[in-house]
C-alpha cells in the first residue's frame, strides 16, 4: 500500500528540516524495491517559497488542493513566527489533522501544531534553543527539551534540524519495519536510532562556541582526541597556562572542572558507540581513553544509571 507523506513548507522555513525528511521517505523507496512512498510538497499558495537559505522550492499542490494524505510533516523555520505566514499553516491543520493518520513536526515546526491548539494536553519537544519560549507560549502543551522526538498518540515532534531525520526513520520503522529503515540509515550515513537526547549533542559544541582564544583549538583537539591524557597539567600545557590559572579559568568558563568535563565528554562519545555491533563494552571503554573497563562501568552507571551492557543490547540494532 502506497503512503502518501505530505510536507509543509512556507517561506522562511529551515531547508533541512524539508530536504532531510524527504530523503529518508524517497531512499525508503529504493530499498524496499518499490514505491510505498509517495512525497508531495504543500504550501498555501501555488508559486514557489523561498527558506531562510535562499533556495526556491516549488510545491506538488496548494493546501486547496491537496490530496488525502497518510502522514504531515510541519518543517520548522523563522516563517512561522511571523503571523501573516503561519495563519494558513495552522487553519490547514486544524481543518486537515483529523483525517491523517499522523501529523508531525520537524523543529519549530511545532509552533504551528501548538497554535492549532492539536497538542493541547500532550507533550511535545522542540530545538533545544527554543524550547524556553515555546514552552512560554503555549502552556498547554508539555514540552520535553532534551528528548530527539516525541511520540503523543497520533502527533510526533522532533527536536532541531537533524533530529527531523531521526523522526523520519522511526516513521518508516513503524510502516516497513527494522530491516529497512536500518537500510536508509546506512545508505544515509547516519544512526538507526541515535542514543540519548539533545544535550549530548549541544554539549561540544557549547564548549566550541563558549570557548575563546586559547581554549578554541583545546576544545577541538579533546573531542578528536579521547584516548589521550586528559590530566589538567596536559590540558594547561597545551593551552599555555598553568595548572591552577587553567582550572579556574576553564571552571569559570564552563560551569564544570576539567575532570567532570573530560568525564561527560568520554562517556557521551562511548553511548553513541556501544551500540556498534563491531565494538565491545571493554573497546568501547579503551576507545574512549579509560585505562580501566571496569572503571569505566561504574563511571557509565553512575552517569547513565543503567549498565553499558544493558545499554548496549537496548540500543543495538538487531
């Protein structure tokens, strides 16, 4: 049976969070062999919009006149912040939402299923950097910030950008099963099922962002670099300060002390790899810099609460 997938677009919307889905339905279709999946692009009006990145895109049909659908998708983006812009987007959703079997949100896209007022009593998540306002704006809906998405009977959410993938996968988990949407994750050269939320992602990067001068290129060469020693007289030495000026400072800048970090950092990397049918508990533990696999359990279970064994076979893909 052929699915329809409809997605929403308008202009100012985030090009990834439309491009990236789209992909993962239409590479569904080659691995299956068939055509399951059919992607029509909707918008209010038949000329082409414009993302915030400039790139033109020219809808398959006009909510008028749109066919029945099997699954929406709401692309985020800035254009939904402006009213005159997302006014059709939500009347359309409130019109259309009870006769499609899913209804979903890549972003900020949520902002539009929020104002139709779908999400009402239901939790939801969003791009973590939005999440605060969101939450601010519609109160009615309980919002998750870390979580990649989030499934509330018919309507799924999704965090920012990428996370619109993860979505998609799971979507086509649900219809065609483990096996394929595997496929798509490998033709895609990404995650199946990526573990952990948001924060773990946004974590590195907000010590790239928040660092300056000399500990830019530390932060750079730490995350390339687990297996090396982290010790805070090589840290300092490589950011050209002494030991307890680098403490303070490094402290000062990230709210943790240089062990706590290096910890955090190591055990994140090592949730995203134990699942890796290719690896073990004890490479895992020896590819992430612990000299120790044993230290390396209590570490991961103090962190995570759960065993890096018990971890590994929730999250391996079978």
């Amino acid at each position: 049976m052929k699915r329809r997938i409809g997605f929403v677009g308008y202009d100012d919307l985030t090009l990834l969070d439309l491009a990236g889905p789209l992909e993962v339905f239409d590479t569904a279709n080659s691995r299956a062999g068939a055509a399951v999946y059919e992607n029509v692009v909707l918008a209010a009006k038949a000329r082409p919009f414009v993302s915030e990145s400039g790139v033109a895109i020219t809808p398959n049909a006009t909510f008028a006149s749109a066919p029945a659908l099997d699954t929406v998708l709401v692309a985020g983006g800035r254009g939904l912040r402006d009213a005159a812009t997302a006014a059709p987007v939500v009347q359309w959703l409130k019109q259309s939402a009870p006769r499609i079997r899913r209804v979903a949100s890549i972003c900020t896209g949520v902002e539009a299923l929020a104002q139709s007022g779908l999400l009402d009593g239901r939790r939801a998540t969003t791009h973590w950097r939005f999440a605060a306002g969101v939450a601010q704006r519609y109160p009615r809906v309980t919002f998750a910030p870390d979580a990649l998405f989030i499934r509330d009977g018919k309507f799924y959410t999704s965090a920012g950008v990428t996370a619109g993938i993860d979505l998609a996968l799971a979507l086509v988990e649900e219809d065609l099963g483990e096996k394929i949407a595997l496929a798509v994750a490998r033709e895609l050269v990404v995650y199946l099922k990526r573990p952990g939320g948001q924060t773990q992602f946004s974590e590195p990067l907000q010590f790239q962002t928040r660092s300056t001068d000399r500990f830019a290129d530390l932060a750079a060469w730490m995350i390339r670099n687990l297996k090396e020693d982290f010790s805070v007289e090589t840290l300092a030495s490589r950011a050209g300060l002494g030991p307890r000026h680098f403490s303070r400072r490094f402290k000062t800048a990230f709210g943790a002390s240089p062990a706590s970090y290096v910890e955090r950092l190591r055990l994140d990397e090592a949730r995203r790899r134990l699942p890796s049918p290719r690896q073990t508990v004890d490479s895992v533990a020896a590819s992430v810099g612990y000299a120790s696999a044993d230290a390396f359990r209590r570490a991961f279970e103090r962190r995570f609460g759960v065993a890096p064994s018990v971890y590994r076979k929730r999250f391996a893909a079978r």
